[in-house]
C-alpha cells in the first residue's frame, strides 16, 4: 500500500528566511505582507499538503496566516507585526 501523501514537508524556517533575503536584498521576513506570505504559501507549499490543510487554507480568509498558526512557522520566529497576530 503506497504511503503518498504520508509525507508531508512542512515550511523550513531557514529556508524560507534564505529565499526572502535573496529576493528582497536581505528584506527580513518580519517585513512580508500579509499577500507575501499567503503568495509563498501558495506557489511554495500546497503540493506537499494534506487535502485537510488545502481546504483550511482555501476556506480561511487569512489562509496563510490560520496556517502559521497551526504551526507551519513560529510566530515568534517570523516577528509578524502585532497588528497581524491579533487578526489570527
């Protein structure tokens, strides 16, 4: 029996602090907009998803913001704006 969609990859915080530094001449994460990081979460991320975390995220109006809270990054790591984490 095939173990696919068993193994999902989560969001490397290194790796997307790499991406977002290379992309916006060293531009911290902390300064991503809320459509930034719904956009990376999109073209990034939904292929590696369960069909439970694609339908939260398509029926969430801050989708990507509802998934960092379920753990995909550290709140804290990311130093998202306070007036962002009082919206999730």
């Amino acid at each position: 029996m095939s173990q696919k969609g068993r193994n999902i990859t989560k969001p490397n915080f290194l790796e997307v602090y790499k991406e977002s530094s290379s992309r916006n001449n060293d531009k911290e994460i902390r300064d991503w907009s809320v459509h930034e990081v719904n956009e990376y979460l999109q073209t990034h991320l939904k292929e590696s998803w369960t069909s439970r975390e694609v339908k939260i995220f398509e029926e969430n109006k801050m989708s990507g913001l509802y998934l960092l809270h379920t753990n995909f990054w550290d709140l804290k790591q990311m130093k998202l704006p306070e007036e962002i984490v009082d919206q999730i």
